[in-house]
C-alpha cells in the first residue's frame, strides 16, 4: 500500500517551493489569503498536487484563461477516474491546485528542475509543460517524467528544417532560462553539422530592462542575415514583439519553437506585418471528448471553498459575490455564453499533456494498490523469463539479455538480437545505432600524427633547401647530390602520403593509402641503396687500373632507382585493377562500436608490397654495414647503417602492434611506423651533413676532405 500522507507531503513540498521561489508569503497573502490554502481542492484517499499558472503575474488580479483550463483538465481527469470500476476501484483521487503566479512560469523547464530536485525522492515529479532535454537526465532526476516530449528532438528538427530550405547564414535569439539555453545549445550543435553558420545569438528575458530589447532589435536591424531562429518562451517573445511592431521590422523569415509559434495570441492582425511566414513545430493536437460540456459546467457553488473559481467567474462575468461592487455575481450567469481561451478546446495540445499525467499517476497507483498473488515478479524489458527446474511454469527466473541482445516488453521469452548496425542500450531494451569509429582530424591522436607528418615534409624542404645552396661545396658533391635530392623528394612524399590515412574512409583514399606508401618508400629505399652502392663503387675507383664507376655511373644509378621504384608500381597497379582496397563496415571487431577501416581487397598483394620494401631495406643495410669502415670522405655508409637499422627496427616492432591494436589504434600505430621510419632516414642521413654545412663550414672543404683522406691512408 501507497501511504497518503507521502503524496500529500510530497505535494505540499512542491508548492512550499512555489511559494518560496516567486511570491513571497506576505505579497501573496495580501492578495490571495493564506498560501498554505489552495485556489482548487477537494478531498480523496490520495490527494494529487498541481501547479499552474492562473494568474499572469502577482501584482494584478486577472486570471490566465488558459491556467484555469489546464487546471480543469486536471479535474476532469480525476473526475473520470473516480467515475471508473476498472482503474483505482474504491478509492478516490482528491486535488490541490495552487497558483504559480506568473512571474516565472513555474509550469516551464526551471522552476521544474528545482521541483524536480526538491521533491523527487518522493517520486512525484510529473510535467505537462518542461521541454528541456536537460530534464531527461537519468543521473540527477531519477524519477522526473513528462507527458510532453523532450527539447533535444525539436532542436534537431528545427536544424534540419532550416537546413531543407537552404539558409545556412542565421541569427538566433533565445530565452535565458533552461529552456532557451539547453534547446539553442543542441540546435547550435545540430546546425554546425548541417552546414549552418550562426551569424549572432542574442539573449531576451521577460525581466530584463526594455533597453535589453531595444539592443536585441538593433543587432536584427544592422546584420545581414535574413533568417532568425527564436528558441523562447512566449512571454518572452511577447516583450520583443512589441519592440518589433514599433519600429516595423519587417521582411524577416522566423524560425521557432513550439512554445510561441504555435501561440494563439502570435496569430494576429497586427503581428501578421513581422510574422507571417513564420513556421515551427507544435505538439500534436487532440480530442478530448467530454471535456467542453465539463469545462462549461463548472460553477463557484459545486465545490465549496474553491476561491480560484470564485476568482476566475468574477473576472469572466466582471461582477463580485462580495457587494464591493456595482455589479453583484448572482451565480445564474452561464458560461455557455462565453467564447474565449477557457472555453475553446480546438487546441488541447498542452491540456492534453496534463490529462495524461493525472492518467500517468493513477496507472501508478493501480499497479501498487488490485492484491498480487504470483510465483515470480514479472519480467521488465532487458531481462528474459527462464524456468525454475523442477518448478510450475508461473515460477520463473528474469535473466538479463546477453550481450547485443534485447527484450522491448514484459515477461519476454526470448531476447532478440540486435542488427550488426546496432547494440543494445544499457537497459537492454532497446537497440541503437552503434557509434562510428575512424581516426579523424578533430581528435588529438589525429592532430598529433599531422603536426608531425606536417613537420617532416617541412624539415625535409628546409634540408632541401640547403642542400640546393651549398650544392657546389664537398661534402654535398661526395654524396651524391642529385640522389640526394631524389631522396628528399620521397621522403617529403612518404610524410605527406601518412595524410591519407587520417580521415574517414573512403573509396580513393583506401586505394591511395597503401599505394601511394609503397611506391614512395620503394624509391626512399631506392635511393638511398643507390647513394650505398655508390660508396661502394667509388672507394673501388680509388684502386689503380679500377674502371668500376663506369659500370655504375649516373646513368645507371637512374636507371636502377627508376626499374626498382617501376616493379613496386606494376604490383600495385595489378592489386589496383584486380583488388582494389575499399571502404569497409568492421562490425566484429569491437560489439559496441562500427569501426571503418579499408578492406585490403588482395592480403598477398599488401604483403608484397610490404615484403619488397623489406627486402630492400635489408640489402641496403648489409651493403652499408659492409661499408661503414671506409675513407672519412665517404663516410656517408656509416649514417645509412644506422638509418636503416632504424627503418627496420620501426618496422619490425610494428607488426606485433599493428595486429594487437584495436580499432582506429590500428591505422594510428601504421601512420607512426611510417612518420618514424622517414624522420630515422631524415635525421641519420641528412642532419649531420647540415651540421657541418652550417656550423662547421671549416670542414666542408676540399682541403680538409683531402687531408682526412692522407690520415686515414697512413
């Protein structure tokens, strides 16, 4: 059993938090009488709170037509509940209603979040009215719910909508309160993703000076975007509107939310010069039947001490029951004759929402009052029903879904599997879409690998550079210039080509990505054997008689770097033609995300193109270490050994982590290899030959080239 006296607690919780948090006891009971009595009651078993606004503001009398209708609502509901045998029998729903007053809508967003907040761990909080998506926050409102649908979904629409209509230069304006903030924020989001540039964003608020409004229209006069999003409450817009009327702004395209574009009082004559055209989205209408014939029924004498009623029929049919006046309420005055918000029900898109709440609570109720006489609590989604061993079948165990597997309702059998598209949710009741995973520019992995791919190619032009100044001095001629500058050229290639493997998938990058890595690493490796054999050839040229530079001169140090750097290029054009890499959906790897990677279309042919350049790398290697012990003027074999013995070690040590790492880990630690391996050949080759050409030019000399020679030689 449900006690009582929580759900009367709980709702006088609420409305001691109404009172604290805009009246003030002593204004409020000024006006009204005792706050602690409310506008609307009667008794019951279980008495529901409400909170609505029912009169504009706290310092005039007239009541909010449209307050007063919610509040019927919540009647009607209770009333219809009470008349029912198959929901609640023999117990009776009782209300207080109390007046929010107006001043900050206490049935919105803000003032809910601190309800929500005070009186939630009484599990009460049920709104009709709070759209902010903050509210759907499982962790700091546990038990908040709401028959009104979250901000987060029509933020997202209204991008798209602007979106569909191709403007993608707009102004926003927003309230600033929860509601403003959390749906402006998430449609800011959105539209960023659609393309959409926000040219400004202005802040409005019901109480701000009307010098804040008057800024707010002159930054709309003086921009050049022609489209204006308003995420805002209606009294809010209600104060621009005015300053917009009276300077005539006209010509502009609004955007809004449901809370004041679907208003009635938007809808008018003088409004329509600064507003047609508006467009939003609006809660769905409904039909409520029976609720026009009980709206026109209600009377001050039905319920005694209603002095909200009493309140409410003065001001409609401006009379008084008290003789303070000329005219006194006689109590025959029929509301049939009335045409106004109260009365109309052609748009019961909110009053709706608070009909389903009362409904919502008595359902509740339901289900903890009836008696229950099972073997085993039913089954919530997420879980699945098994039979106890040797046990009737009404006793029954609830097993959690296994992994990737949901059940979307009560006492499920079976649990169903979620497509490879998707996974299931914490609660295993529903399957989403899963995240997609691909080594992007926006992360700082990604960032990182360019800074220094960016760096490389950099630091390679720079080298180049001074090569190309002091290409006339020594130490750039023994070590053979024009291979040099080849091989600068490729390894500027090799840091650039590790681009391609940044960014999302697709058909052309997965083709470029290994190939452009092995063609421009084959002619790196070509080059620098070729500069190796060189050494070699020329320390033999020294010998008396030797002929040997002539069988590998320029000529054929070209030709060899060219025939090399060729056969790699047919093994991938083959792979190319015949097994092409493509774009591919990695749904095994990892059950919680979609990982993109690129599909190698021909394994053999990947490690081909590896195995080449390895074989390569391992002959330059033994031909440098072979000669490292040469004549200092060629001493060029000493830094290629330790070059080369870099270049393997990188990639050696790489495919152990290249199969363990996971996901996008996998193209990051091959985008390493590759920027390690080209900054080993940058820095061993070519750094110490900078050093001396800038730092040490003494020794950059034909001189002292000569003299290490004769030293060496004796």
């Amino acid at each position: 059993m449900v006690s009582n006296e929580i759900l009367l607690l709980s709702e006088l919780l609420l409305y001691k938090f109404n009172r604290c948090l805009q009246c003030g006891e002593d204004l409020f009971c000024k006006l009204w009488g005792n706050p602690d009595i409310p506008l609307l009651s009667k008794t019951g078993d279980f008495m529901l709170g409400g909170v609505f606004t029912l009169h504009n503001n706290i310092i005039a009398s007239k009541p909010t037509l449209q307050g007063y209708q919610f509040a019927e609502a919540m009647i009607f509901a209770i009333e219809e509940i009470n008349n029912r045998t198959d929901i609640l029998p023999n117990v009776s729903l009782g209300y207080k209603i109390y007046d929010a007053c107006g001043t900050i809508s206490l049935s919105a967003s803000s003032p809910t979040i601190g309800i929500a907040t005070l009186v939630g761990q009484f599990n009460i909080p049920i709104s009709h009215f709070a759209t902010c998506a903050c509210l759907s926050n499982r962790k700091e409102f546990p038990t908040f719910f709401r028959t009104i649908p979250s901000d987060y979904y029509q933020s997202r629409a209204l991008a798209q909508l602007v979106k569909h209509f191709g403007w993608t230069w707009v102004g926003t304006i927003r309230s600033d309160n929860d509601y403003g903030k959390s749906g402006m924020a998430t449609f800011i989001e959105a539209a960023q993703k659609e393309g959409i540039c926000i040219e400004y964003s202005e802040v409005i608020y019901r109480t701000n000076p009307r010098e804040t409004f008057l800024k707010t229209v002159e930054v709309i006069k003086m921009v050049s975007s022609k489209i204006i999003v308003a995420f805002a409450s209606f009294i809010d817009m209600e104060l621009l509107m005015k300053e917009l009327l009276l300077q005539n702004i006209t010509g502009l395209q609004w955007v809004g939310s449901e809370s004041w574009v679907s208003d009635k009082n938007v809808a008018t004559k003088e409004n329509y010069r600064i507003f047609k055209g508006a467009i939003g989205f609006s809660n769905a209408n409904a039909v409520m039947p029976g609720l026009k014939e009980f709206l026109l029924s209600a009377h001050p004498s039905s319920t005694p001490g209603n002095t909200g009623l009493i309140q409410f029929w003065e001001n409609i049919f401006d009379c008084s029951f008290n003789n303070t006046t000329s005219k006194i309420c006689t109590g025959s005055e029929n509301l049939q004759q009335v045409n106004n918000l109260y009365t109309d029900v052609s748009e019961l898109r909110i009053t709706y929402n608070v009909y389903k709440a009362v409904y919502a609570v008595a359902y509740a109720l339901h289900d903890l009052l009836i008696p229950k006489s099972v073997c085993s609590e039913s089954c919530h989604p997420g879980t699945r029903k098994a039979t106890q061993r040797g046990k009737p079948i009404c006793c029954f165990d609830c097993l959690p879904c296994a992994e990737g597997e949901i059940s979307n309702n009560t006492d499920a059998v079976h649990c169903m599997k979620c497509p490879l598209e998707y996974r299931a949710n914490e609660e295993k009741d529903q399957c989403i879409l899963k995240d997609i995973e691909f080594l992007s520019y926006d992360e700082i992995m990604g960032m990182i690998l360019i800074i220094f791919a960016l760096l490389g190619a950099s630091l390679t032009s720079v080298v180049a550079v001074v090569f190309f100044k002091f290409r006339d001095t020594p130490i750039v001629k023994a070590n053979n210039s024009e291979l040099s500058f080849l091989l600068l050229f490729s390894l500027t290639l090799c840091f650039l080509c590790s681009l391609t493997f940044i960014r999302e998938p697709t058909q052309w990058s997965c083709m470029l990505r290994h190939t452009a890595f092995g063609i421009t690493f084959v002619l790196c490796i070509s080059c620098v054997l070729g500069k190796t054999i060189v050494v070699l050839m020329a320390f033999r040229a020294t010998m008396p008689g030797s002929k040997i530079m002539k069988c590998f001169g320029p000529t054929q140090q070209r030709l060899s770097v060219l025939s090399l750097t060729l056969l790699q290029t047919l093994t991938c054009i083959i792979w190319l033609v015949k097994y092409p890499p493509l774009p591919h959906k990695n749904m095994n790897s990892n059950k919680e995300v979609i990982i993109l990677e690129c599909e190698m279309g021909s394994p053999v042919a990947f490690y081909l193109v590896l195995g080449y350049i390895g074989v390569l790398a391992v002959m330059c290697f033994v031909l440098a270490f072979l000669a490292r012990k040469l004549p200092d003027n060629f001493n060029e074999a000493k830094f290629i050994t330790f070059s080369m013995l870099v270049f393997c070690a990188v990639w050696i040590t790489f495919i152990p982590s290249y199969i363990s790492s996971p996901g996008k880990y996998t193209v990051a630690v091959e985008v390493f290899a590759i920027l390690a391996s080209s900054f080993g050949l940058l820095l061993c080759i070519f750094v110490p030959k900078c050093y001396i050409v800038l730092l040490k030019p003494d020794r950059n000399s034909k001189k002292h080239v000569i003299s290490k020679m004769q030293s060496k030689s004796l």
